[in-house]
C-alpha cells in the first residue's frame, strides 16, 4: 500500500465528514462541528498550524548523530517513538461511519502496540463508544490509555474503575471538551471541573492521571498542584472553543511554569515529524496526533495507521540528524528559530 492510495481511500470512506487535503489546515473544514472542523470561523484550529510554521529549525551538520534514538519512557513504559495517538471517538458523526466505533478503536490500539507506542482511546457523545476503547485496551493486555469526558464526578470515577478493571495504562480526563457541542447534542452533560474535583478524580486511582486541555499557566500550575502526574497542553484541536491561541503558542512559557514536575504533552496541528521536533525543542515531552492517524486508519485500517505512525517517526529521526539531536532528551530550545510575528 502507498500512501498515495491511503489517501485518497480516506477521501473517498469519509466524503462529507473529511476532505482528506493535501495539507490539512482547517481553512476548507472550518465550523464542520460535528465532523473534522474547527469550532466557529475555524480559526483555533488553523491557529495550531500557523503556530508550528512560525518556528524554523536550525540545520547543524558538524556532528556525530547518525543513528539517534526516538525512545520515549513514559509511565514506566518504552515507547519506540514519542507520537501518541490522540483519543477521538465518534467514527459514524465526525469520520463518516465506515468503521464502527469498534473496528477503529482496535485498529489504533492494537497498531499502536505492534509499532511500540500507545494510543489513547476516548469518550463520547454515545456513552458505549468509552467501553469500545475499553475492549480494545483490553484485547491488548491494558496497553492503553482511557481518557474520559469530564462528565459528573460521579460518572468519572465509575468509568475510572472500569478502566482498572482492564488493566489500562493510565487513566485522564479531556477536561478541554467541556463545551463541545455534540455532548450536548445527545443530552451528555460536561464541563468545567474546580481544583477540589481534580484533586478528588486523581485520588480515586493509583493510575497515573493526565489531565487534557492545558492552555494557561494559571491553570497548568493549578493541574500540578492538583496532583497530576501529566497534562497535555490542547485546546481540542480548536474545535470547541474559537478564536484560541494555538498551542505552540503557548507550550513553552507552560513548560516553564511545570516543566519537570510533571509530564508534559502537547496536541493540536502536528502534522509532520518536523512539528514533532520542534514540540519536543519548546520542552514537550511527547505529542498527540490524531487527524493524520485518522486519515490512516480510514485510508488503510491498521496498515495505512502504522505507515502514518512510521512516516511520522522517520521524518522526526531524519530531522533530529539533521539538527544534531542524538536522542529526545538532547532535544532543546536551540534547535529552533522563531520567525517575527
């Protein structure tokens, strides 16, 4: 399979909800909420991609690096590569509906295992889409990580329990779909959630918690002092709230304020592995990535998401040549240059 025909297979399976671009940057899906869009003008989520584009590499060549290492330890676990697939659910509202919820989620879990990362499944609008991930996690010895809405404190923590049940990696709370209009859609109340609720959902478990959907530094202090042991900085992939900052934006005075306390990882517009390398120059950890996963999957089920996954790491290791990194934690901040806004 090429990936070529990976595309225009996703193309084609998601008509409608997806125009598979040639570059994906929000402009021709921008209100499809639901479906792939960003919220409102779209603005938010081709905010994202501007911000990556406004960071430039320094090409250093009077070195040693030939061979340098993507391994990324994370709760306890090696990672082959520090892209994580980010939890979306929603196959048949937001992707067209050519895999079931079920078929998707294993493709991602399982895939991800077979290449030596992990993905994380979510939570939606349909409540059965959580225990979709759930299985796949499952089928996959607890090689997963379970990401759920911010719901009731309630409801949290029983889908908490339910993920230790099959043995997940961690557990984490996508506290940035607060506002997202297919939950409210289909009668799933979400929002906002006090520092005194973090506290209580972090100590209802002894699984690592991540708390998605950090823009502010306000509030990644407060995350931290909440007990978390990661936040991914996100702001859903500008598709709740528009007229936000992207998140490059912001991911490094974030990393200042929190930076080795917890993990830190970042979603929103990472398109390539260069984007990658720069996340991990502005002091991420590791990254999200969903929509070109999800073009993968749709384009070439597990075979089409592990060529994305490997497209990915290569163009991440030939960059980390290319700028003299021999592994992730050699990544830094002088790697990058900024372009004048």
């Amino acid at each position: 399979m090429e990936l070529n025909q990976i595309y225009n297979n996703a193309r084609e399976k998601m008509k409608g909800y997806c125009k598979v671009c040639p570059f994906c940057d929000g402009k021709a899906c921008r209100g499809e909420v639901p479906g792939m869009g960003g919220a409102g003008t779209g603005s938010a989520f081709q905010a994202n991609i501007e911000a990556w584009q406004r960071y430039k590499l320094e090409m250093r060549t009077i070195h040693q690096v030939q061979n340098p290492s993507t391994e990324l330890e994370l709760f306890g676990v090696k990672l082959t590569t520090p892209i994580i697939k980010a939890p979306v659910t929603g196959s048949s509202y937001n992707m067209g509906g050519s895999l079931s919820e079920e078929e998707y989620a294993d493709i991602v879990v399982e895939g991800s295992k077979e290449f030596g990362t992990i993905a994380m499944t979510g939570d939606g609008a349909d409540p059965t889409m959580y225990n979709s991930g759930l299985e796949a996690i499952k089928q996959a010895d607890g090689f997963g990580i379970a990401i759920i809405k911010p719901r009731s404190q309630k409801e949290i923590i029983k889908r908490i329990k339910e993920a230790e049940k099959v043995g997940a990696l961690a557990v984490g709370v996508d506290i940035d779909g607060a506002g997202l209009i297919t939950m409210a859609l289909k009668g799933q109340p979400v929002g906002p959630k006090s520092k005194e609720e973090i506290e209580e959902l972090v100590n209802s478990t002894d699984l690592p918690f991540i708390l998605k959907g950090i823009m502010t530094l306000d509030e990644a202090r407060i995350a931290a002092e909440a007990g978390v042991d990661a936040i991914v900085v996100s702001n859903h992939g500008g598709r709740v709230l528009d007229s936000t900052p992207g998140t490059a934006d912001v991911l490094a005075e974030i990393v200042s304020e929190v930076g080795g306390r917890i993990k830190i990882l970042v979603d929103g517009g990472i398109r390539s592995g260069v984007d990658v390398l720069k996340a991990l120059a502005l002091g991420a950890n590791g990254v999200l990535v969903a929509r070109p996963l999800i073009i993968g999957v749709f384009g070439g089920e597990k075979e089409g998401f592990k060529m994305i996954l490997e497209k990915m790491t290569t163009e991440l290791k030939k960059a980390m040549i290319l700028t003299g990194c021999e592994s992730l934690g050699a990544v830094k901040g002088n790697i990058l240059r900024k372009l004048n806004d």
